[in-house]
C-alpha cells in the first residue's frame, strides 16, 4: 500500500530553520509529482509547494517564495521541505501528499509531522 511517512519537525524558534522529510513506499516515486500541505491550530489546509516527478519543475504558494525549498531525491524515495526564518505562523502540521496521475489532485496524504515556531 501507499505509505507517506512526515519526519522533521518539532519546536523552533523564530529565524531557526528545519528540514522536513517524507519516506515514501507503496507506489513508484520517481512517476509522481508530490505536495507539501500545512494546516495551522484552527485553520484549514494550505497549498505549500509541489514538484514534479523529475524534480525539474516546482511550484510554490507566493507567500512561501524565498523561504521554503521543496527536492526530492528519487533514488531514496524521498520528499523534502527545507523551511528558513521561521515564523510563529508558519506553526501546523505539515503533510505531505502524492498526486494523482494528472498532478492535479492528492490521492494520498501522510499523517504529518508539526512545527511549532514559538521563543
């Protein structure tokens, strides 16, 4: 089966970075596009970033534009998010999602890893 498995979060202070990871298994990696989707305490899920299978083309969320990096690494099956200067907003709970064959839609979420970014 799918598996998306999120690592690398945890308590940060403002201005501190993190590397999230995901491990994925279940399905040929390197066919598909994946996602990174937040969801902050209270609110509901927002579009982070997708790269295509190749990692040749990635999309960003204007706000997320400088400070985050999305890379893959085909060959160890996993996705990464590369977050800097954290802020107190950038606090949620981070997924990672494969798309569907058409990289328009997720058609399977991992159960995420939280970031917390508080002093």
């Amino acid at each position: 089966e799918v598996q998306l498995v999120e690592s690398g979060g945890g308590l940060v202070q403002p201005g501190g970075s993190l590397r999230l990871s995901c491990a994925a298994s279940g399905f040929t990696f390197g066919r598909y596009a994946v996602s990174w989707v937040r969801q902050a305490p209270g609110k509901g899920l927002e579009w982070v970033s997708t790269i295509a299978s190749t990692g040749t083309n990635t999309y960003y969320e204007e706000s997320m534009k400088g400070r985050f990096t999305i890379s893959r690494d085909n060959a160890k099956n996993t996705l990464y998010l590369q977050i800097d200067n954290l802020k107190s907003d950038d606090t949620a709970v981070y997924y990672c999602a494969k798309m569907g064959g058409g990289s328009e839609y997720p058609d399977y979420w991992g159960q995420g890893t939280r970031v917390t970014v508080s002093s």
